[in-house]
C-alpha cells in the first residue's frame, strides 16, 4: 500500500496515548506489544501478561535480557520495581474477573458491530493459535485493537462481517490502524481521527464496512508522532 500512513512505532504511540494513568493493561502478542515501550514517563500504567506477571517492564536492551522472564509471546521483558510473578490459573482469574482495566489485541478482522477475529485465518501455513485473547476481549473492561487496516494483498480487514472465526462478538471499542483511529459505536464505525492527506473515499475504498465520520475529525500526521 502505498501513500501517507502511520509506522508501527506512530501507530503504538497513539494507543499509548488513550490509556489512563493508573490502568491495568494487558498487551497482546505482536504489534501491541510495541505499546509497552512508547508510554509516556509521567503515566505510572501495570502491565499484566497472561503467562503470570504483573508490573511486567519494557524490553530489556539487546543482550540483557533474561531468558526466564518473558511475556506471553517468549519475548523477553523487564519488571519494573514491585512488579509480581504469579501462577497461571491466579492471572486467567484476573481476566475473567474483569480486573484488567484495558487490552490492546491485534487483529486479523473487525467488523462493525466490534466482532474480533484475531486466532485462525484461511491462510495454509498460519496455524491457528487460541490463547488468552477469548478471555480478555470478554474480560477486560476496554478492548482496543492495533491492526493494519488491510492485508499484504490489500484485503480490508474491517468488515460488515467477520469471515474468520470469531474470538469474541462485540467487545472491540476502538481500532487503530496506519490511516485511522475509529471507534465502534451501537450505529456502526466513526472515524474519529485519519491520516493527514488521505481522503474520505481512499479511506473507505480500503474499508470493507461503511464508515462515518465525526464532526470534528483530527488529523494524523506521519512523522510527527
């Protein structure tokens, strides 16, 4: 695809942004875990990973890592002081018990009624992979989603309707992708911020559902963030 858009680190900065101090996040394994990474130092924000830790830290620097901590991905992570480690069943009951204030979960598709698909494609040679994104898009109090707004082949990957099998039926709240932040609402998709120099109809070409648009939507700018 080409034209204006936003870099993976842009895109991440930009969740980043939207999380309140003080939330109990979980990231998802992939692009969301970048999110760790870029919060802003004057926001204090507990990260849990599914695997058993909490106050889970950014990536060590190349070579410091150590290889028995880990997030849910096998990616090596720091804990910051304070920070816990815990049993498995112990950190699923933290999910499931909606002590998780907000997860960030990739995504293969979402439609716009806020269905995810994020576990199995139809792609030969990309296993599916259930993990624990079932139980947090049910259990998390906000669910966003980072995502590129298309596939490698350019196939919208938000939709009227999931075409992969579902992770969980309207629990997304918001998307994030390269061209757009938008949020899911009981009407459907509203674009509330878009890349600057992108028009309406690219937007939507690229779209597989109908978008609306807020009244005052803001502009993305590449490079800026």
């Amino acid at each position: 695809m080409t034209g204006p858009r936003l870099s993976l680190t842009e895109m991440a900065r930009r969740v980043a942004r939207d999380i309140p101090d003080g939330a109990y996040v979980n990231l998802g394994i992939g692009m969301p875990t970048l999110v760790g990474d870029v919060v802003s130092p004057d926001k204090e924000i507990v990260f849990h990973s599914e695997n058993g830790i909490l106050g889970m830290g950014p990536a060590p620097a190349p070579g410091e890592g150590d290889p028995e901590l880990i997030n849910a991905g096998k990616q090596p992570v720091t804990l910051v002081p304070g920070g816990s480690y815990f049993h498995h069943t112990d950190s699923f009951m933290m999910m499931r018990g909606g002590h998780i204030d907000v997860t960030v979960l990739g995504g293969f598709q979402v439609s716009e009624r806020g269905d995810l698909a994020n576990w199995a494609t139809d792609e030969v040679g990309h296993p599916p992979a259930v993990g624990g994104a079932m139980d947090l898009a049910v259990g998390a109090k906000r669910v966003l989603v980072l995502m590129t707004h298309t596939t490698k082949d350019g196939r919208p990957k938000i939709l009227h309707q999931c075409t992969f099998p579902l992770t969980a039926a309207a629990v997304v709240d918001r998307i994030y992708t390269e061209l757009a932040v938008i949020d899911v609402v009981p009407d459907g998709l509203v674009v509330r911020e878009m890349v600057a120099g992108l028009s309406r109809d690219e937007l939507q070409a690229r779209t597989g559902a109908r978008l609306g648009y807020a009244d005052d939507v803001v502009p993305l700018d590449p490079g800026q963030g």
